[in-house]
C-alpha cells in the first residue's frame, strides 16, 4: 500500500532507553485479531502504557506529556521477535514517522520501511547523546534528513550519517513501494518460474 | 565464477534471484507459501485495493492455528474477533482457489508442523510465511524465514519478495550430547551465546555431528529457535535422515519425479573450501539440560547453574534488572527448587511426536502436581492421532495429564489459553517475553524433559533426576 513519502523530518522525539524491545511489548497478540491495517495505535505498547484495569501507568514515557514528537528512540535490538507488521502499523499509526535505534532486529526492520515508518541505525555513542540531549531538554529537536541520510541534533549540530540502500530511499522518498516494482515485472517472474 | 566454491546457503539462494538491483535487494523468488488467519486478511485486502490478484494459487498452502481454541474446536469459536479472522482465512482462500486446511479438516494444525508432515516442506525451496518461525523449514534443507504483511502481499501478487541477501554464519556442534540433553536445549545453550541479537544480518547453516545424528524433529526445533538469536534463519544440508523423513509423504514427490528431485537434493550441501562471514564452534559435553530465568530467549542458562550477576551480563544494566524483576528472580538465585503453576507442552517448535515421547518417558508411571495446571497440545491432528496409537495417551492420562486440540494455544496466548498475570510457567514454547503467555506472566523457556520433571515436581527440576 502506498504510504505517505518521507523527506526531511525535524521533531522533538520520544526516548525508550530499554534494550531488546520486542514486538510483543510494541503490540501484544491479542490485540492481532484485526482484519485492517488502522487502530493499531490506541495499544501501541499497551501492557507498558496501561494496567490491568486499563488506567495509563505514570512511569511510562507515552504517558508524560512532557515527550512527544513524530520520532521514537529506542535501545539496542529494537523490534526482536514476532514478525507481525502490526508493531510497524502500531507505531505508524501512533504517529511516528522515524524509529531511532542502535541496532534493529531483521523483520521489523523491513517491516518499518514497508508501511513508511523510518528506521534510523546510528552508533552506540550517538545513541547516547540523543538521550542526553533529550534528558537535558526534552523538547530537544531531532532532523532527519533520508536525502543526505542524515541525522542531527539540531541544538548541537552534531550529526551522523545512517544507511540505506538506494532503491529504498527512492521508495521512501516518493512514495512507491516493492508491490509496484514486482507488479511492472511480473512477466519476468511467470518466465522464471516455468524455466525453473 | 560457476566454480567457486559455494555454501548450501549461496545455492539455495542464487538459484532463487530473478533480478538483482543494483544498490537494493534481490528480486527472490518464493516456492511455497505458508498462511494463517492473523496475518493475512490485511495482505488480501491490500490485493483487493489494488485490484491486483494471486499469480500462483497453488503455491501457497493455508491453515488456521494462531488464534483457535484447543479444546471444543467442533463448536463454534466464541470469540468473535477470532472467528472472523477464521470466516475471513476461509473465504479469500476459497476466492482465489488457494489450499486451505481450516478448523476440524484433519490435515490441521501449526503451519510449521503441517506443512513439513505433508511433504509440503522440501530441501532446496525458498519457503516464506507471514510468522518469524518459518525458519524451521531449515531443518530440510530449505531456505526459509518469516515475513511482513506487506510481503505476504507480494508473495500472493508476483510470488517474490525484495531481499536483500543476509551474511552467512556457520555454527558448529560437534560430540555427542548428555544424558537429557534435547534439541531444545542445543537450540537454547547456542541463544545462550550469541545473545537475542548475535546473528542478527546472518542466515546461519548448523553443522557438525550432533545436528548429523539428530532427528528430523529435532532438527526442526533447532532451526525453529534460530529466529530468537535474531538470524532471519537457519539450515542443515539434506541427507538420508531428510529423505527418509520425506519419502512417502502425501505432497511429496512421487516416482520419477522423487529420482529426479532426489538427485538435486543430494548436491545440497556446502563445498569443503567454501567459507562464512562468521563460523562458530561448540562442544556437545558442555550443554546440560537448559532452562531461561530472563524476558528474552538469551537469558538461559544450564538447570543447575545459578542466574548471573548484571556485571557479568553484556548489555545494559537497567535492562537486566528490569527483566529480572519482571521475572521475580534476582542475581545468583538458583532455579532449581522455583515453583511452577503452569506447564505448557505444544508450539511449533516441541510439539511435534518426538517431544510428546520424551515428555511420556517421565510422567509415565507419576502423577502430575496438584497444584500445576498443564495444557498438552499436539501440534497437529497427525501428531494427535500418533499420541493416541503410541499409547501416549494412556501414559499421559494416567498420570493425570489431559490432551489438548491442535494449535498455538498458549505459545502466544491469543485464544484463551493464557497464563495468569504472576504465575510461571515451563513452556516448551519459543518466547519468553514479557507478557507473551498472557498479560503478566512468566514463563520459562525448556524441553519437554525438563517441562515434564516440572508437572511431576511442581518445581523447576533437572529432568536428569528421573532418566
């Protein structure tokens, strides 16, 4: 399905300093029975974020007023586990547009790009200075650029470039996606197949 | 270049590409597809949007197991989020003229047991489904790894994803195993390790002669957990063992065409001087039974050792006694001696006849724990039927244990089959996740040996006490 396209993105961002961040916690199964893609947002994290009588939980970032932003920064191994996309349309629809970690599980990884939601793998040393910067302001402005794939703390100017294959930055700049690529070459593939 | 030396992973894969991108991943092509009902409605809808239909019907193969009940499974499902994902698996399938083996169809079960049961699941085949334990198809051979929503969209469409192709690791295993010591417990010792993101980037080939001695279930529980060490999948060659496994089957390949394909699957193996980004070695005699004490695959350690100390654990801190706490362990706690409320048989990766064998070779002839609650589930109908004419049943019964119906169940919790907030349980299952059997609980990570010395006991036990 084709997503919103992702250029330049300059937002205060949420810190989630726990490693191993596994998409159980990002989205519990039970909350997998949906036969849409939307609403995945209202239990984004929802055993970390609500008690067991559903009253929000103090201590949990999404619920301090004083994080918010369109960027999510998480701890080493973000997104191990279950290979659900629904933890990629739970964060999407909560409205992050970035993940920011030091390390991404394989799946989820994928899973982010595919729905339009950024993953942004920058050093351990880097990782900790958004925190701090984050910590010592929590309004602190993270920019994102996917053209220059580029990261920058805007109050210090440090930055540090991020990977990205090219034909995924071209997708995620315009908008298109891997069904529109394999559905323009689908004559080649029925060829591969009856040679195979 | 055609003879260079290559891995059983590099054939598989390279003979898979139609298109490489430059500066992006592979065109790579999918021969079977597995489904299920959580993971594929939103993927159909998608073609429905599109106005887009499924290239291949016949390559893809559905059965229902995520979210179904494991007890009552004639009656209707009650739940009815469950059932419309059930309603909706049964009718894009029955749309687009695609195999379905729903609710009370005989050939039922957890796709990664049915599918290698049938003789779906062969060596050499690129196998995807929307589930990260698609990886136990390795165990023959095969490539296979579990994929987005988005990509089970592309498979159904153009029968290909867009991969770009993973590093290569090697992981060796080499003597012979101790007493108790199962496939789990390799599986869990080698998690141990690397960690729950030490082959992240890796597809990893097992190799070496416990994985050469070890069964085809066996082998199918290990390349199950490959997943939990972050690799996108693991693989063994094929050899007499697999074809033995294979031969006869219903949809495996018959006559002539079993010659033929014979002959393919014996070149199925990585070339002498062939090498890998990343090659590790363990020894056999130094795996005991294990089981995990953490919220995370990699927290796992020998039965008999004690949970380490923060300092000594790579990774942060915080996180650690975050997970310990959740747990309600703490550093240097032994578990031997932990009560157990629940015991949990089943899942993809110890829920096929072996594993019910090994957990009857304990509980025959005990009683169960008053106080432990114990849900046996096969992982398919066949697995159901072997535990009736194997006379597990009776073992089983006898010793107060009740069967289950074929499913998930309490792996993920998604029916009802969820373990109370607090309470622990022994699974046999994959994850021990914070939350993953059920809101608040706890779970730890075993064989089917040690789960068993657990019902018997009520405590965490070493199952090498009853053997």
């Amino acid at each position: 399905m084709a997503y919103d396209s992702f250029n330049v993105l300059k937002s205060s961002a949420v810190p989630l300093p726990i490693e191993n961040v596994d998409t159980d916690q990002i989205i519990p199964a039970r909350f997998l029975k949906a036969t849409e893609r939307t609403g995945f947002g209202d239990n984004l994290f929802r055993d970390w974020r609500y008690d067991k009588n559903d009253a929000p939980k103090a201590d949990f970032v999404l619920n301090n007023p004083t994080y918010t932003g369109k960027i999510l920064v998480g701890g080493k191994n973000f997104g191990s586990g279950s290979s659900r996309e629904h933890a990629a349309w739970a964060i999407y629809d909560y409205g992050f547009r970035c993940v920011v970690s030091s390390f991404f599980a394989d799946i989820f990884r994928g899973n982010a790009i595919n729905v339009g939601v950024l993953p942004v793998q920058v050093s351990p040393e880097f990782l900790h200075e958004i925190f701090t910067a984050i910590e010592a302001d929590p309004k602190a402005e993270i920019e994102v650029s996917l053209p220059e794939q580029k990261i920058t703390i805007v109050s210090t100017g440090t930055f540090e470039n991020f990977a990205i294959n090219g034909y995924k930055k071209n997708n995620l700049l315009n908008g298109f996606d891997d069904i529109d690529y394999l559905q323009a070459m689908k004559s080649e593939i029925s060829a591969f197949a009856a040679n195979r | 270049m055609s003879n260079s030396p290559t891995t059983l992973f590099d054939k598989v894969w390279d003979s898979h590409v139609v298109r490489k991108i430059a500066d992006g991943p592979d065109v790579f092509f999918i021969d079977r597809h597995f489904i299920h009902e959580v993971t594929s409605p939103v993927a159909f809808l998608g073609l429905l949007t599109r106005g887009i239909g499924v290239l291949s019907p016949e390559r893809t193969f559905a059965t229902a197991d995520h979210n179904t009940p494991t007890i009552n499974q004639h009656l209707p499902v009650e739940d009815p989020l469950s059932a419309n994902q059930l309603l909706q698996l049964e009718k894009n399938t029955a749309k687009y003229g695609i195999s379905h083996w729903g609710l009370g169809n005989p050939k039922n079960g957890i796709v990664h047991v049915v599918g290698p049961e049938n003789g779906i699941t062969l060596p050499g085949m690129t196998i995807v489904c929307g589930d990260s334990h698609t990886s136990t198809h390795g165990a023959f051979g095969a490539i296979a790894f579990g994929i987005g929503t988005s990509e089970v969209e592309m498979v159904l469409s153009s029968q290909c994803i867009m991969q770009p192709k993973p590093m290569k690791m090697r992981i060796n295993v080499n003597g012979v195993l101790g007493k108790g010591v199962t496939p789990k417990d390799v599986a869990l010792y080698i998690i141990s390790k690397l960690t729950t993101s030490g082959a992240t980037g890796y597809f990893v080939e097992y190799a070496g002669d416990v994985f050469e001695k070890m069964s085809m279930e066996g082998r199918m529980t290990v390349c199950n957990l490959s997943i939990e060490m972050g690799a996108r999948g693991g693989m063994i060659a094929p050899d007499q063992t697999t074809f033995d496994y294979i031969h006869g089957r219903e949809l495996a390949p018959k006559g002539a065409d079993w010659d033929k394909q014979l002959a393919y699957w014996k070149t199925l193996k990585t070339d002498a001087s062939a090498t890998f980004d990343e090659e590790i070695t363990f020894l056999a005699s130094d795996i005991e039974p294990m089981i995990t004490y953490g919220t995370n695959p990699g927290m796992g350690m020998g039965i008999s050792k004690h949970i380490p100390n923060a300092v000594d654990i790579e990774g942060g801190v915080a996180t650690y006694e975050k997970s310990l706490e959740y747990m309600g362990f703490a550093q240097n706690d032994s578990m031997i001696g932990k009560k157990v409320d629940y015991v949990f048989i089943g899942s993809c990766t110890n829920g096929r006849i072996e594993d019910f064998r090994a957990f009857a070779s304990i509980v025959k002839g005990r009683k169960k724990a008053e106080h432990v609650t114990a849900w046996v589930v096969p992982g398919s109908h066949v697995v159901e039927a072997q535990i009736r004419e194997e006379g597990i049943y009776d073992i089983l019964t006898e010793a107060g244990f009740a069967l289950r119906q074929p499913g998930c169940s309490a792996c993920l919790a998604m029916n009802d089959d969820k373990i109370p907030a607090g309470k622990y349980a022994v699974s046999t299952s994959n994850r021990n996740f914070e939350g993953r059997q059920g809101p608040g609980s706890r779970t730890l990570l075993a064989s089917p040996l040690v789960a068993a010395a657990a019902a018997i006991t009520g405590v965490v036990t070493d199952p090498r006490e009853f053997l």
